[in-house]
C-alpha cells in the first residue's frame, strides 16, 4: 500500500510557557484521556486491574440509556431498598420514572437506584449486568467485567483507568447523559420529580471546567473520581482510582494536560485526502471526520496517509478506503477511515481483453 508520511507542525503558539517535565500524581492508577480523538495524554499504571466503586454506575447509566424507557414508571422492590452502601432513600413500593432513578444515581450515587433500574430495565440484576458485559465488549471494552450495577467490591467486578476512561468517553457522547452528571442541584418540582438532587460530586464546585462526571469509595477500592472538563474548548477526562487526595490530583493532572498540550485541527470532515489513479479513473479520497488532536509541546508527531493500490469491484461515494494515522514519534496514537469521494467501478469485461492481448 502506498504510505505519505509527512511531519507535523507542532509550534506552542498558544502564549502558554512549555512545560513538559513529568509530574508525580498521588494515586494508585490513573489517566487523562481526550474525549474525541481517544489520546492518552498521562497514563500511571492505567492498564492494570482494579475495583473502581461506583464510578461503575458510568456504564450503568449508560445501558439503562441505550435499553430502557425513560419515562417509564419502575417500582421499588424490597431488594433496592434494603440495599447497603449509598442510598437515595427510596421506599419499598415507590413508583420512580427511569429517569428520575438515572439522576438518583449518579447525583447522589444510589445503589438502590441502580438496583431499581436493573430490574426495571431487565427484570433483573443479573440480566442487566449481563448487558453492561456485553455492552462494554462491543464497544470495545476489553479489560472489564462487572458483578453489579452499584459498584460495590466483589472478586469479579474491575476495570482499568484507561477502560473507564473510554466507558465514560462513549457516555458522553449522549445528551441526557451530559446533562446529568453536569447537574449541581435538581429542582424536584422542576423536573416532576418525587424529591430534589444535590450532586455529592465536588469537582464541580471545585474546578470550574469541570462538567461531570462520578466519585466512588469502597474498602477495596479506595477513593475514586471520574472527571470530565474542558480544556481549550474540548472534553478531557481524567481518571483516579485508589486516590485518597482525588480532588487535588484530578486538578494536578488537569493543569498539567492545559500547560503541555495544545488542541488542533488537523484535517476537517470533507477535506481532500489525497486520490487513487486507476486505469483511466481517479478516485478521490476525503477525510470521513473532523481531526483535532492534542499536541505536546516540543514532541515530534507525524502524518501517515495510507491507501490502496488497486481496487476490485465496485466503490461507492461515502465508502471506507484507507486511512489516515498520527504518530507521535514513532508510536501511534490516532487512527480513523478515509473515504471515497466519487463512485468506481472496475470493468472488468475490459481487465480480461487486455489480459488476452498481453
């Protein structure tokens, strides 16, 4: 496959001082993740498995989203509201709409909450959970299993920093899911609720970006925090697990990503990627997404256009054909599709006939 390799500009023309040097974060694991591009911008011991809590009810959130009924009025079974740990205070026998439940549980982190909406959404808890498993592989949440919906410990309920950190990422891209964890106070009349919601999340108060996300604690796992707030304009999400200091670290990492590392455009959605000459035709290529990306300051990145020699059969405008990764150095850290621009059609009634007189 033909490959263009080109540099990519990375001047700080921010009006920020570089600042590069590493920092040290008092937490067991932890990650900075952009939300978009999925680029890791600080990683410690990201990738190891552990307990996180009730930053599990990211993904419960998340299914109950995906399958269930917001207006739905669920009950409130005797197993929900006698459930341990952090509680909303819902009864045995309450009528709760799904997504009142939803703000429930992630304002106030309700394990009963995440109990109802399981057997609301599923008619159980181990079928619920079932599809948080199922969920988490098909988006490709690899290094993850959960137990429960609450987030309670269990030998068989982990995840990694980097996992919940894409967990998280994919919520986000779901409105209501935004306008929850971003929520300070609920109005119950407002909303026509049974009760009003004070979000027990911090970091909104203390870190002004900040627009969400969870906190968790259990013995096992220690103080937890899921964080989301913008940088520059774009959704950074920052991850501590195991962090008895997790308000301070979050704000540490945070004001490391803003000082290192600058977010641009790269390519924009529909710009000309580059063609294929084949035969007598031209196919076009364009970039199928806008591509910002965050660069660190004085690090070297580069772009790699790869596409296709020859095509078979028949390419229709809009169709996936090559792709465009960034490295940083020599490690790459961004992958997405080209498209075609125009149809193609291989003929191959005239491929044959040329053969024959070769």
């Amino acid at each position: 496959m033909p490959i263009d390799v080109r540099a990519l500009e990375n001047s700080n023309d921010n009006g920020k001082e570089n600042v590069t040097k590493d920092i040290y974060v008092d937490a067991g694991y932890a990650i900075a993740l952009d939300s978009k591009s999925k680029v890791v911008l600080y990683e410690k011991k990201a990738y190891t498995l552990v307990p996180m809590a009730s930053t599990t009810k990211i993904m419960t959130t998340l299914v109950a989203i995906k399958y269930g009924d917001l207006e739905r009025k669920i009950e409130v079974s005797g197993k929900a509201a006698g459930i341990r740990g952090s509680t909303v205070g819902f009864k045995k026998g309450e009528k709760i709409s799904l997504k009142e439940l939803l703000y429930g549980l992630m304002l106030r982190s309700g394990n009963d909450a995440a109990i109802a909406i399981a057997e609301g959404v599923s008619g159980s808890v181990e079928e619920f959970v079932q599809l948080m498993n199922e969920y988490a592989s098909e988006i490709g949440v690899l290094n993850t299993h959960f137990h429960s919906p609450h987030g309670l410990d269990y030998e068989d309920h982990y995840t990694t920093a980097y996992d919940l950190a894409l967990i998280t990422a994919k919520a986000k891209e779901i409105k209501l899911f935004n306008d929850i964890v971003s929520s300070k106070d609920v109005d119950g009349k407002t909303y026509n609720f049974t009760r009003s919601y004070h979000n027990i999340n911090k970091i909104l108060w203390q870190l002004p970006e900040a627009n969400g996300v969870k906190t968790g604690y259990t013995g096992k796992a220690g103080k937890c925090l899921v964080t989301s707030s913008k940088v520059q304009g774009n959704d950074v999400i920052v991850v501590v697990l195991n962090c008895r200091e997790r308000w301070k670290e979050t704000k540490k990492i945070y004001d490391y990503v803003n000082k290192n590392y600058q977010f641009k455009r790269i390519f924009s959605k529909g710009e000309n990627a580059g063609s294929i000459n084949l035969h007598k035709d031209v196919l076009n290529l364009e970039y199928e997404d806008d591509i910002i990306i965050p660069l660190k300051n004085k690090v070297n990145y580069s772009v790699k256009i790869v596409k296709p020699e020859k095509i078979d059969g028949v390419i229709k405008k809009g169709d996936k054909v090559g792709n465009v990764c960034i490295y940083e150095d020599e490690n790459i850290i961004y992958k997405s599709n080209l498209i075609a621009s125009n149809n193609y059609s291989r003929n191959r009634i005239w491929d044959l006939i040329m053969k024959h007189y070769k």
